[in-house]
C-alpha cells in the first residue's frame, strides 16, 4: 500500500501568518469544547437489583427443622371441665379450700377427696370441676388416701386455691375417761319439735350464753353465742364428725359435724377440740370448749347448713 506524501503548505502573496493559523485554531478549540462538554455530563449507574427479604428461607445446606416453625401452645383445661354446670359437680373458685367447699355442699371433705381421686386434697386448681354427690354405683372413681390433711400446704409451683391455713389435730379426750361423762351438759330446754321431713332434726342448743350475734345470709352465716374461756360447747344433735381443726380462715378451732344427708352443723371460734374426725357423737355431748381463735371476743359461732346452704339456726332452735 502506497502512502501519500504529505503535501507542503505553499504560501501565497496574500496570505499572513494569523490566516494562517485561524483554521487550525478554531479546530483546536472545537475539539477542547467537545472534551470539556463530555467531562461536564455525570455517568448514571443503573438501578440495583431488588432482593425481596420479607420471607426468611432456612439455609440451603439444611432442611427446615421442626424448631424452625413456630407453634401456638395447646390450652390445657382443668381437671373435670367437661362437667362444668353439670347437676352434682361444683368449679373451684379463687379462695377456696376442700373444707370450705365441703361445708359449702353439705359433705364431708373426705367424701370429696374420694369421690375425685385426689391425691393431695391442698391441689385442687381453680377453675377445676370436683363431684359432690355420690357416683353413681359401678362408675366410682378409684380410691386415693389422703396423705395430707386440707390447708397443710401446697407444693410450690403448684396452681391452687388459696389455702393457707395450718391444719390443727383435733385434741381428744384422755382414754380412761368415757366420753359421756368428761363434763356434765349445761341444762337446756326441751328440743325443737322436727320440721316434719325425712332428714330433718330436732336441735337443742350447743352453749348456755347468750345470743350476741343474729343470722345475716350475707355477714353473718349463723349466730353468736356469748361465754367464758372454757365454757362447754355440746353436739346440737346426734351425728358424725366430718371435720375437727383450724384449717377454714375465719373459724379458728372448728368443729363440722354431719346429722345426716340434709344437715351439717358447725361450731367455730373454740380453745380446744374433744372429738376427733369420724367420731360419732351424741346430743348434748361435749365436743368442744368455748374461746376465741379467729375471733374479737369470746363466743361460740353456730351454724346449721340444708343442704350446705346456711339457714337460720333461730328456725330450728328451742325458744329459751
């Protein structure tokens, strides 16, 4: 390939060096223009790919594990909730003990603890379901002893009803003494002729004082009978005792005895305690002494239940 020789430039008379050099000149500073224009121009990067992070992927070297999903725990339901509002079968409220709610649907708490197979009779949960009448034959629960006595404590960690009162041991007569003869009843009126039905009873008065406190359904569950230290406390009528101690607030030494499948009677505020549990006793028989546990002064606080619901012992008392 042949290159052309560059051709000399060859003046001319006219010319002079400016117009010489004017062409070249403005191609110069075109040529700075264009170089100086593209520096002014700011390069635009294109956008960043978007990354969606709204769901979180387990790792690829592994499968998605069991931990990896959260799960809502299951809600477990008291014991017996199946039978909530069910004739026969009461719920457990905040506050309650076996003994209350014993006394509450005229049983006695024993009764219960077999009747629901409890092991521990202070582990009963509130919102829990407890029966409260006798099983049916052939469908009675398995039996369960007792191995504490109700308001002995409660396991920690354990949701309960609120019991906190110290169970006491019911102080029993000496062994060489029959029971009948440890203190002569105070005299006492003939008893209230019986209402008529088939468990109701004729009840005799269970101290000599006075009443210094009448029935309130709503303050006052039975009536206040005044004394001194020591004074006899006698069983209103024949029964059982279904609970001897100090284990229901409010009380003090308590004394629950059971007539029969229609009445309890109680007797609260005492020093001392001369029956045991499961002890049968007489009418006029001396179960306790007068006192003042759990209460402002000395008294004897006298219930009488129908069915576990208090009543008006004035109803069923010998006018005096």
């Amino acid at each position: 390939m042949n290159f052309a020789t560059p051709r000399p430039f060859v003046s001319r008379p006219a010319d002079s060096v400016s117009s010489v050099l004017r062409p070249r000149s403005v191609a110069l500073l075109v040529l700075s223009a264009l170089v100086l224009g593209g520096c002014a121009f700011k390069r635009v990067a294109p956008p960043a790919p978007v990354e969606d992070r709204s769901v979180a992927t387990a790792p690829s070297s592994r499968p998605i594990q069991a931990a990896d999903v959260a799960v809502e725990p299951q809600k477990v339901l008291p014991l017996g909730a199946e039978n909530a509002g069910k004739p026969g079968y009461f719920t457990v409220r905040p506050g309650d003990t076996l003994i209350r709610i014993a006394l509450e649907v005229g049983q006695n708490w024993r009764d219960l603890v077999r009747w629901n197979s409890l092991e521990n009779p202070n582990r009963i949960e509130v919102g829990q379901v407890l029966r409260i009448v006798p099983p049916v034959a052939g469908s009675a629960p398995a039996v369960t002893t007792a191995t504490v006595a109700p308001g002995a404590g409660v396991s920690p960690g354990v949701t309960t009803a609120a019991v906190n009162e110290p169970a006491v041991t019911a102080k029993p007569l000496p062994s060489s003494t029959p029971l009948a003869a440890t203190t002569p009843a105070p005299a006492r009126p003939a008893p209230a002729p019986a209402p008529g039905g088939e468990d109701d009873v004729a009840f005799i008065w269970p101290a000599a004082g006075t009443v210094v406190a009448s029935f309130d359904e709503q303050k006052n569950k039975g009536v206040g009978i005044a004394g001194k230290v020591g004074d006899p406390v006698v069983a209103a009528a024949d029964g059982r005792v279904v609970y001897a101690g100090s284990g229901l607030r409010g009380y003090g030494n308590l004394i629950i005895l059971k007539h029969n499948n229609t009445y309890l009677t109680a007797y609260a505020h005492n020093q001392s305690l001369l029956v045991k549990e499961d002890q049968d006793v007489k009418q006029g028989q001396k179960i306790a002494e007068m006192g003042s546990s759990d209460a402002d002064r000395v008294k004897l606080h006298f219930e009488v239940r129908r069915q576990g619901k208090p009543v008006d012992p004035a109803r069923f008392l010998p006018s005096r």
